[in-house]
C-alpha cells in the first residue's frame, strides 16, 4: 500500500532522497492550504551532520497561507526512513493537500 508525502523543503532534493532512499522519488506538485512557511533554526547535531542547513523551513498553521511543494509516493517502510531523518522537534502529521490527497507532512512543534 503507498503513502503519500508532502514535502515543503530538504525531501525535495535529489540527493536526500538518494541517501535516504536509495532512489529518487516520484512526485508531482501540489499544495497544502492553511499553512505558511517559517523559518526555524536548527540544533539537532545528528541533522546538522547530514550537511543540512541550521535554518530550515516548517509548516504553521494561518488561516490564509498556503504552502507549494511536491507529494511523494513511497512505501510504508520509506516512510519510516523518512521520520528518521527528520531532525528532533518534528513530527509526522496527517493533511488534505489541494488535490484532495490525504498526506503525510512533518511540523515542528513550536
């Protein structure tokens, strides 16, 4: 069975997913409504290792934002790879992106 994945930043490069998965991913673009992106920094020291930047990119909740990105289908087990790689403070949650996908995303807990 796939999951869907909405990725709003670093999943996004053909290198990560390469690492993490062992190939590139299928996508295509879509958006996820009533969410804006912020700028957060960093400190996970194992994140920071991969080469990632400290300032990254995270979903927060407005009434009037909308974030562009891509949906990914991969497998249940990519998925698991892919909660690994995301840094401390982040967790997985369920969306209805604006083609109607029920999708995965990550959100730092502020």
């Amino acid at each position: 069975m796939s999951e869907y994945l909405f990725s709003y930043g670093t999943l996004q490069k053909a290198k990560v997913q390469l690492r993490l998965f062992g190939r590139l991913l299928n996508g295509t673009k879509d958006s996820l409504a009533g969410y804006k992106a912020s700028k957060v920094e960093i400190t996970d020291e194992a994140f920071l290792a991969k080469g990632e930047q400290s300032v990254q990119r995270t979903a927060t909740l407005s009434a009037d934002g909308k974030i562009e990105g891509v949906v990914f289908e991969l497998t249940a087990d990519e998925l698991a790879l892919a909660d690994t790689y995301e840094p401390a403070g982040y967790s997985r949650v369920e969306v209805t992106l604006a083609s109607g996908k029920q999708a995965w995303v990550y959100l730092k807990i502020i």
